[in-house]
C-alpha cells in the first residue's frame, strides 16, 4: 500500500507562513465550508492593473494588459467563446483529452501534487481527476486562477464530483494567484508529501500561447526550475480562416472589449468610451500568433491619471494574443526554456496539442 502524508489546509498556510513565501500575504484564508483556498497574489489591489495600463499605452506598440480580460464577468463571457460553435479549440482540446486522459495522466503517482494554472471553470480538471481517480491515485489538487470568484465556483463544484474522504483520494484546495505569483510560491514550497513526491503543473486551454515564445520559454523555465513537470495543452492550427472565426466572432468580441469596460471600473472613470473603440483581429504571421486590438472609431484624446494619449482614427491597442503552434514549435520554445518534450498527445493534423515538458538537466540525471 501506498503511504503519504495528508496535506492538510494547515500544511498549505504554513507554507506561507514560515517566511518561505517571502512578500506574500498570509492572511488571506478562506476555510469557510470547507473550502480551502489561499490568496497568494503580491500584489491583491485591483488596482495594481493601473501602472501597467499607462505602461502599455506608453509603449510604442499600444497595448492594455491581458489581465484586464480576467475578472468575474470576463470569464463569464470567455464560457460564451468556449460554448461558441466557432471555438474549435473546446472540441479539439477535450476529444483529444477523452482518447488520451489515462496516459496523459500516467506520470503522476500517488501522493503527488496537480496545481492548475489558470483553472478557469475546471470542467477539463474533472475528467482529469476522474481517471486519477480510476487509477487509484491520491492526489493533491490545487487549482490557480487570479479570479477569485470563479476559483470558489470551480472548486465547489469540484468538491461536489469528489467529495473528501479520510482515506486520501483527490484532496481539492485553491491559490489565488497570478503565474508569477504561483512560480515564487513553488521555490518556496517544496511538494509537501516527501518519499520523492512530485509537482505536475497543468496549462490547458492553449493559456500558455497567450505569451510571446520568449515569455512562455521564461514562464517554462521558472516552473522547471522548481523541480515540477509540466503539461501544457496548446493549438496548432494552421487554418486561417478557422482561427480568424474563432477570435473574431461576436462572443470573443465581446470578451475583449470587456477589456475596456474593467479598465474603467479600474480607473475609476470613464476613460475608455465603448462608443469610440471597435474590435478588429489579425494574424500576425512572424509570432505566429492571433491578436485581437481595440481599435479608434475616430481622433481620439484620452487622459489616464492625468496623463494625455492622442488616438489617430484607425490607431490599435493590442489586447490579448494567442499563439498557434505546432509540435515543432513547442519542442524549440521548450528546448529555449531548457526543458524537453518527454511525451506528447497531437491530433491528425497536429492541430492540437497535449505535452509534457521536463526540464533537461534533471532528465539526464
Ligand atoms: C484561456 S482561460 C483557460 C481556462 C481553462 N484552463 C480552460 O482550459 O478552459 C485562462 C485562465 O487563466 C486565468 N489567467 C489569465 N491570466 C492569468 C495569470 N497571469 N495568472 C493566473 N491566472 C491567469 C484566467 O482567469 C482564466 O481562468
């Protein structure tokens, strides 16, 4: 018989609290019925958003803060776009994930630790934790958004599909954080069960695309370099006209420009007028990524905290990215964050992907 150690809410909090988790908050615990979610963010203002907004519309090529998509209502709409018969990537990602699940999966052992990155409405995670749960495993699951309200949704009805039993199983709890928040965590906090327990870190959705591959190369690379493995779901597609319906239709419109609308609660004034911006998407053909920009209807002069940006009629802000990339691509974004592809799931076409990354040092050990 396996033997591990329960982690224990406690456990979790500890681990803040003995000053491993350097400049985190420690206070921010919510048990309540039984909930067991921590609130790690460095910075936990809303507020915070505020100097990268004037950061990005300083910069020379516009843009607003991907975050800004990311509050309750942000993700409400983003269920719309997952719902929407255009998103191929719903369908792509879970059939794929339906045929492989259980060797997907196959890596992590009993005792060990699932954190989610970006858990979003963790309809995905259930199958996930349902064939863990059909292997037999005990596993520690922890899901990490920056969106609090829905990490309580996701996590209850989580709690619902696999309620806690004494005798170990699926043990859910909850990090309020951001990416980076997550990463500085994981230095301080080593898998918590011993007896060379791992960390899985699991980014679905084709999140981690949503960066540039330098910046994923760096995010890879800081999880890596906590010890824990990776797998990463990411779309290939090389259909433009499909992903021109994807990002481009009303529901994902509506998301984006979402954007402004929380900038503004943000600001605390009306600084964005939806009535001067409109949508516009493009493929971006030396990223290799689609980018979705709010875009002037008309000469523009907008003042954030007292500072003044002038708009040409047709001038863009870019929002949100999301990278297209193939097996290729993901083995040399990998190999840039000195990690290796041990493993991969890719349909027909390669136009989705499931991969586990390890970091490369450890692989030839
Ligand atoms: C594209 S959705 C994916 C959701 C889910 N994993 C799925 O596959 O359907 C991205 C999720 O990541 C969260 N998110 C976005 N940026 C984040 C960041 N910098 N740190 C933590 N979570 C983030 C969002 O709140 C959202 O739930």
């Amino acid at each position: 018989m396996t033997s591990h150690i329960q982690i224990t809410f406690p456990d979790l909090k500890s681990h803040l609290s003995q000053g491993q988790g350097q400049g985190h908050t420690q206070d921010n615990v919510d048990v309540s019925k039984g909930l067991q979610l921590v609130d790690i963010r460095r910075q936990t203002a809303p507020t915070s958003l505020v100097p990268l907004i004037l950061a990005g519309l300083r910069s020379k090529e516009r843009e607003l803060p991907g975050l800004l998509l990311w509050n309750d209502r942000g993700l409400s709409l983003f269920d719309a776009v997952l719902e929407s018969p255009d998103y191929y990537l719903t369908r792509r990602e879970w059939s794929l994930l339906c045929a492989a699940v259980h060797e997907i999966v196959s890596t992590i052992q009993s005792g060990d630790r699932l954190i989610e990155l970006g858990a979003g409405n963790m309809k995905k995670t259930a199958l996930i934790l349902r064939a863990l749960q059909s292997q037999r495993k005990s596993i520690t699951y922890i899901a990490c958004d920056v969106d609090c309200v829905a990490l309580r949704r996701g996590i209850r009805y989580l709690q619902s599909l696999f309620p806690p039993t004494s005798s170990g199983g699926i043990r859910i709890q909850g990090l309020v954080a951001t990416y980076e928040d997550c990463a500085s965590w994981l230095q301080h906090s080593p898998s918590p069960n011993g007896n060379g327990s791992r960390t899985t870190l699991m980014w679905l959705g084709n999140s981690m695309a949503n960066y540039t591959t330098s910046d994923a190369a760096s995010y890879i690379r800081a999880f890596l370099s906590t010890g824990a493995s990776l797998i990463v779901a990411v779309d290939g597609s090389k259909d433009k006209s499909e992903i021109a319906r994807a990002y481009e239709g009303p529901a994902n419109q509506k998301f984006v420009m979402n954007g402004l609308a929380h900038a503004n609660e943000l600001l605390g004034a009306q600084v964005f007028d939806a009535r001067d911006w409109g949508f516009r998407g493009s493929w971006n053909q030396n990223t290799w990524m689609h980018e979705s920009f709010y875009v002037a209807e008309r000469d523009l002069v907008v003042t954030v905290r007292g500072e003044i940006f002038e708009f040409r009629k047709g001038d863009r802000v870019r929002s949100i990215r999301s990278g297209k990339w193939p097996r290729s691509k993901m083995v040399s974004v990998c190999e840039e964050a000195g990690g290796v592809v041990v493993d991969c799931w890719v349909d027909e076409n390669e136009s989705y992907g499931f991969y586990v990354i390890e970091e490369r040092l450890r692989r030839c050990l």
